[in-house]
C-alpha cells in the first residue's frame, strides 16, 4: 500500500489516500473531487480548473504527460507499513 495526498495529485489539500495502485488512488482523488466539487471549496474550484486548462491544452500530449509522471511518483514511493 502506498499514499499520495491531494496536492501530489493535482488537488487543493494534504487530504491522505491509501491505495495498492495507481488506479485505485487516482479513483479515490476523483470522488474526493466530486465531493469537494459539490462543497463549492475554491481552493479544490482552481484545482480543477487548471486541470481542465490541461485536458483541453491544444499539446494534446499535455495530459498523458502529467498522468504519466504522477503514476511514475506513484510507483516510486515506497509500500507504508501497516
């Protein structure tokens, strides 16, 4: 198991996730989104529009690129000790 926080994923806090994979964290950061989405929170607001701003980059590389270095940081964090 490893963890990654919201701001290491793009996000607005230091909101902790736990998860085996990259999948199932990036899964966990989204509905933390969702949630924070439907809280109206500004600070997750600006997040997610800087995320849009890179899905809708005219570089459509931009995304693959930011998805893959945070999946490669992902994996090199080490297992936690439960």
């Amino acid at each position: 198991m490893k963890s990654m926080t919201c701001k290491q994923l793009g996000g607005a806090c230091d909101v902790e996730f736990k998860a085996n994979s990259f999948e199932e964290i990036s899964e966990m950061s989204k509905q933390h989104g969702m949630e924070m989405f439907q809280k109206k929170d500004q600070a997750h607001l600006d997040a997610m529009h800087k995320m849009r701003t890179r899905m809708s980059s005219p570089d459509s590389k931009a995304m693959i690129k930011w998805m893959t270095s945070k999946k490669a940081e992902f994996d090199a964090l080490p297992h936690l000790d439960l």
